[in-house]
C-alpha cells in the first residue's frame, strides 16, 4: 500500500518533545508514526491526539528484531518513510560526577543514544529512499557541541556529562557520515539542538517547554528538497559542531 501523504517516524514520541514533533507534524496534514517501547504506551499518545493519521509502533532502539518489525509494518501499510525522526534518548548520567558515572552506564547510554539510531537509520534506508525527498532529523544536544563545551563563557559550560554528551557528539558524527552516503539518494540529515526543555529525561528542570524544544525538528523535518544536509541547527540558526 502506499500513500500520496507524507509519513513520518519518531521514535520515543509517547512523551517530551517527541510527542509535541507528533503533534506539530499532524497538524501539518503528514501522517505520523509515534515509535513507542509497549502498545499501551502507544494506544495511550494516540488517544490523546485525537487525530486518524496518528499511528504507533513499538521499537526499541536497542532490539535489531523491534527494529525490523516496525520497518516491515510501515512498508505493509505505507511503502515509503518520508520523515525519519530520531528522537529516543536517554541521559542516566544527569547531575552525577564525571568520575562517578560507570562504564555500564556509559555503555548503555551509546547503545540507545548513538548505535541505536545507525541500526534505525540503516533499516529505514530502502524505504526513505522511496521518498521524493527525504528528512532524516538526529535528536541531539547543544551539550554535544565541541565548539560549546570548550568555550567557558558557554551557558551551560559546567554540565559535563560523560555519558550523555559522548553520546551526543558520536551522534553528530553519525549524521555527517550518513549526509554525505545518502546526499545522492536526495535525503537529507541533519542535527537538531531542542534546547534545555522540561522533561522526564532531566527531571523536568529545564526552563524551555517540549513544545519550545520542538520547534528546530519540525523546521527541519519538513525541510524542502533543496534544504541543507549536514547540518547541525538550533531554533534560530545553524550553531556550531
Ligand atoms: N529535554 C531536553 O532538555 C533535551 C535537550 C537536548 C536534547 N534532548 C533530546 O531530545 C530527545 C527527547 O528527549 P525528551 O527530553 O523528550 O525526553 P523524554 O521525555 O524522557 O523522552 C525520551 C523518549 O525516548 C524513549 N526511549 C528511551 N529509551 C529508548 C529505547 N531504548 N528505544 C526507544 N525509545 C526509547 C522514551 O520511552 P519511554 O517512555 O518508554 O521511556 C521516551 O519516549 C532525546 O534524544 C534527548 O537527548 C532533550
């Protein structure tokens, strides 16, 4: 089956900022797939949408076999990935000393973070391909900022979290890499910074909203054809690496 709409995947969508991308893109007519990590989850962000092109599909980023299923479900059902949003992350490392964060902890944090969206990417390459023009948006942090975490006058140049910002830098490696593999294939990637927003993942402390923080991936979500690749972008502008 396929559709004349455009369609989107975000993984992690059920809540935080990549419940408001879903809301924002819905309302902008594309029909969007919510990944989600059980089905109550997603019946539950579905039913607060209130819209029939909300969709959802379990995918774990760190399951190969989750992965595949949610690839085989959106070609039954839609035979193309216009938008591949790669918003699941974690950040276990959240206020807690450098020299305190353990080596499983870091280890699991590039698992979900960084190895989890190259195996997401990956499978989804066939079917993003069959978009006229694909979007492909990597989540990242402006705490992955090189340029940022070596410049003291840097807002939040004291948030050094191993884990977490490792991941994040690793992350916009990834998305140079695979701009530059995919750029025949017309599909572009880029890196979006949300901002610090009030979440989950940071204990609600930050003073932007999840709607705020959705702002810079629908922007490149729904980038034209001819949009920039390779890129790493906050709200306003393309910041630093
Ligand atoms: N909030 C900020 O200030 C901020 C700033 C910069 C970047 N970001 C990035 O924005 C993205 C969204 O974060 P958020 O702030 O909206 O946090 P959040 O509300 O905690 O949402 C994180 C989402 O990721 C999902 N997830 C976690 N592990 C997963 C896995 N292994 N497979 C699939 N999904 C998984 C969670 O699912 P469950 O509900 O099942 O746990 C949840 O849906 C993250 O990549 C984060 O690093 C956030």
């Amino acid at each position: 089956m396929s559709t004349t709409k455009k369609v989107a995947l975000i993984t992690g969508a059920n809540k935080g900022i990549g419940f408001e991308t879903a809301k924002t893109l819905l309302e902008k007519g594309y029909i969007v797939i919510l990944g989600v990590r059980d089905e109550k989850k997603g019946q539950h962000a579905v039913h607060q949408l209130q819209n029939v092109n909300a969709r959802y599909v379990v995918i774990d980023v760190t399951d190969e076999k989750s992965i595949s299923l949610a690839e085989q479900y959106i070609h039954d059902n839609f035979g193309k990935l216009d938008v591949l949003v790669n918003n699941a992350g974690i950040w276990i490392d959240f206020g807690v000393p450098m020299l305190e964060v353990s080596i499983k902890d870091i280890e699991t944090t590039l698992k979900v973070n960084t190895v989890g969206v190259i195996a997401v990417i990956k499978e989804f390459i066939p079917l993003l391909k069959k978009s006229e023009s694909g979007n492909i948006i990597n989540v990242s942090s402006g705490l992955a900022s090189l340029n940022q975490n070596s410049d003291p006058t840097y807002e939040y140049y004291d948030y050094k979290s191993l884990a977490y910002s490792t991941s994040k830098s690793a992350l916009n490696m990834v998305t140079i890499l695979f701009s530059y593999e995919l750029k025949a294939a017309n599909i572009k990637v880029n890196a979006a910074d949300p901002g610090y927003c009030a979440t989950d993942l940071n204990g609600k402390t930050g003073p932007r909203t999840p709607q705020q923080g959705s702002k810079i991936i629908v922007k490149l979500a729904t980038l034209p054809s001819n949009g920039p690749t390779g890129g790493f972008f906050d709200e306003n502008d393309k910041i630093e690496w």
